[in-house]
C-alpha cells in the first residue's frame, strides 16, 4: 500500500477496522457502533493510526495501531511494533 493517508472505524465488540478515502465521512459508518475513530497510514507492514473523528466525536485509542496492523499484516507485524 501506499503512504496515503486514509480514515478509518473500529468496530465495538469485535476489534475489525474499516478503512476508507479521505474523501468520506466517518458519521457514514456510525451505525455500525464503531468505539474509535481517526486517521492512518498503512505503510511498511504497519498500520499508523492517529487523530479523531469530529463527526463521530470519537478519538484514535491507545492499542487502534497494534490491533490495525494484526488485521492487514498479521500477528508477527503486530508483534513487531
């Protein structure tokens, strides 16, 4: 993947991410009940997440970095960060 940035949603109850254009909204994503919300780069086997959703009133949370790249690259990138 490149170095654009992208925003993203993490599900409540089951820790699955969705990533998205900039371009979108998050409040298009709210009845899926996300807990967080943000911005990331998905680069290097690492998913960089950062910032806060305004439209959700959500914030990126501590463990969205580590738990973002187990999703897209796996439990060996995740243990790498």
């Amino acid at each position: 993947m490149d170095n654009t940035r992208q925003k993203y949603v993490r599900l409540q109850g089951s820790d699955i991410f969705i990533f998205f254009p900039e371009v979108m909204e998050h409040s298009r994503f709210k009845n899926f009940n996300p807990i967080s919300a943000g911005f990331c780069y998905i680069r290097d086997k690492k998913v960089d997440c950062f910032g806060e959703s305004f439209s959700l009133g959500l914030k990126c949370h501590e463990d969205d970095t580590k738990l973002a790249t187990k999703q897209i690259f796996g439990f060996d990138a995740m243990f790498k960060i």
